[in-house]
C-alpha cells in the first residue's frame, strides 16, 4: 500500500485541490469587495492607492477572472505567477506596519500565499484542468 504522498492518485487530486483553496480564496477576496465596497475603498484610499474606487474594482475583476482560471485550469502558469505578484502587492501597501505582531504574522501569511502560487506557476495545473501548460525548454 502506497501512502498519500507516494501514491498516483494523490499527484493528481492534491494539485487540484490546491488550485481550488486558492483560487477560493480570491473569489472570497471578490465577494467581500462586493459586501464591504465603501470598507474596501476607504482601506484603499488610506494607504494612499490612486483612485481608490477604480482600484477596487480592478482587484475585484482581476480576483474573480484569475481565481476562476486557477479552479478550472486554464493557463495556470500565468494566472499563479500574476497572482503571486498582486499578493506581493497587497502585502507591502496594506501590511507596512511590521512592529504590531498581527501586521506582521499577516505579511507573513501572505508571503506564505506567494511561495505557494509561485509553487504552482512552476509546475502548472498538473492534473484536472481545462488548459494544461507544457514546459517550456
């Protein structure tokens, strides 16, 4: 009996689900955009974001677009390193602070998000996608 990490059926499920945490995530990042617009906006418009509202909507186009590619599959390569690089955005506008503790376990955490999208730019969706991304040589 193959353990999970050493198992065929495990190199194909674990990649997917991986895409589907993270691409979750920024389709929750999306609808909280939605809830809390005015929140957003004004959170935007603190750390000093030109145009705040035309900002905010970006974000939200750009979570819901590639959060959707990352979940189906389709050019995978692309969307995690683009995404690697918004969150690498977010975390030095919005986490500067790194003398209070929970700015900074947040920064980290967001580091965190970054290692693994960068994980998935690097290998692609692997398994169960819509577009597989070759290698390229």
């Amino acid at each position: 009996m193959n353990i999970p990490p050493y198992s065929r059926s495990y190199e194909v499920w674990a990649p997917f689900a991986a895409r589907l945490i993270f691409g979750f995530q920024f389709l929750l990042g999306a609808f909280f955009k939605i809830i809390w617009h005015s929140a957003e906006v004004a959170q935007t418009q603190a750390v000093g974001v030109p145009f705040p509202e035309l900002a905010v909507w970006l974000a939200f186009i750009l979570e819901v677009v590639l959060g959707l590619a990352l979940i189906v599959g389709y050019r995978v390569r692309i969307v995690g390193l683009v995404l690697a690089a918004y969150v690498l955005l977010l975390a030095l506008l919005f986490y500067r602070n790194i003398a209070d503790p929970m700015v900074m376990g947040m920064f980290v955490s967001h580091l965190g998000f970054i290692a693994g999208l960068l994980y998935v730019s690097v290998y692609g969706a692997q398994h169960i996608a819509v577009r597989k991304d070759s290698l390229v040589s």
